[in-house]
C-alpha cells in the first residue's frame, strides 16, 4: 500500500469555504493524511459545517484547540430538549466563550437535530490534544497550545510553555528530539515579518497564518500552500 503525505493545518475557525479551497490546492488522496491542530470552531460562518465535514473524512483528524475545548465543557447543555438548569460553572464557561466568538458555532449547533448534535459531542470526546508523528528523520508533536497542561493535567502528555513567544522564535527546543507544531498564536505576533505566512523554525513551527489566509504545510517536503480567507481582524488584535 502505497504510503500518503502528511499534512498540518490549524486555525480554521468556521472558514469552510477556504478549508474546502485547501483540500483541492493539495490535491488531498485516500491514502494522505490532514491533522488540523486545533480551533476549527467559532468566528467564521460555518463552523459545524466545517466540523461535520472533518468528521465525515476517515484521513482527517482534529485535534482539540481552545475553541473545541469550551465546546467540549459546555455543548452539552445546549443540546435540544435540554431541560437542565445550567449549573453556574457552565453559564461561566458560556460566558467565556461567546466573548471568544462562539455565537455562529452555537446558532448552527441549535439548527440541526438531536441526534446529530450528540453525534458532534461524542466526536469532540474522542479526538485528542495532542499527537505525535515521525516522518522520515524528523519527529512532531502536534499541539494547538499548552492548554491541557492549564484545563486537564491528566490529559497532557507533554509540557511546554508557549506563552513566551519570543523564547520560541529564538529556537529554543521546547519538545525534546522533536519539533513542535501548533497553532493558536497568529505568526505575525511572533514575529511582524512572518504576517501570513507559516513559521517553520528548527525546533517550533507555527501554523496559524491570522485572518488573511490559511496556510497548509506538507511534512513530507516541507513545501506551504496558502488560500486567502477574510477572517473579522478584530479577533486578531
Ligand atoms: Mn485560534
């Protein structure tokens, strides 16, 4: 069986369109790999959408960013016929979260049936922080950022600290024998000369190109393929 390619993407935050616009620029086959690292909900015009589309798709895999975390934590009160009193903790964590762009997710959440949103909870239950892949020589972890570390220390596997983005930019390995793929934090705030485009350092790359375009990158030949996207940049302070 021949063996596919291997590619990373992250941040697609509800862009369906431009994910869809991705998938033909790489000419993604059967047998090739998509890891979308994290934060595929929320802001963008169709994030269940795009959500049910990854879900449908055996060769793409999700793992969880911040965004999905808050979906995770608190869907499930949502979901049609709920009669439950939302406890506090969650009407806290709702809260949080529409400040961060949930509404779209929460209205196409709302418009589809029961059944297929509990099909969305339990696909967000089993999709996993972080993942690890050797291709060729070179070793990655795939992580959207250190949060299981902050929100389920039972669930993190590695620990990094990302909130430094500097000490990142200056190539300090922060995965040993490894180098680190995440998303999260847009590349021109790592460094202003990198605006939209992907940063591929020794040890770190970043993948989230901010609201102008999506970047995808192949790991098997390093090679970057972007599609413009216009995302609200007031969510890119
Ligand atoms: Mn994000």
């Amino acid at each position: 069986m021949p063996s596919g390619k291997t590619y990373v993407i992250s941040d697609i935050h509800g862009h369906y369109q431009a994910y869809l616009q991705i998938l033909d620029a790489i000419q993604l086959k059967v047998h090739d790999r998509l890891y979308i690292v994290g934060d595929v909900l929320d802001r963008g015009p169709a994030p269940i959408t795009l959500l049910q589309d990854i879900m449908k798709r055996p060769n793409v895999e999700l793992l969880l960013g911040n965004h999905e975390l808050f979906a995770l934590l608190v869907l499930d009160v949502l979901v049609t016929g709920n009669t439950q009193e939302i406890p506090l903790s969650k009407q806290a964590l709702l809260q949080g979260w529409s400040i961060r762009g949930a509404m779209p997710t929460i209205t196409e959440f709302q418009n589809i049936t029961k059944e297929k949103q509990q099909e969305i909870l339990s696909y967000l239950q089993r999709c996993a922080y972080t993942k690890s892949l050797q291709i060729g020589q070179r070793r990655y972890l795939l992580a959207h950022t250190d949060m299981p570390v902050i929100h389920n220390p039972q669930q993190a596997d590695y620990h990094v600290n990302l909130s430094n983005a500097l000490r990142i930019y200056r190539d300090e390995p922060l995965v040993p024998d490894g180098i680190l793929i995440s998303g999260h934090t847009p590349t021109h705030r790592i460094d202003w000369r990198h605006q939209g485009q992907i940063i591929q350092g020794n040890h770190t790359i970043f993948l989230d190109c901010g609201p102008s375009r999506l970047g995808c990158l192949c790991l098997d030949d390093l090679s970057e393929t972007y599609v413009p996207v216009k995302m609200d940049e007031s969510w890119w302070f």
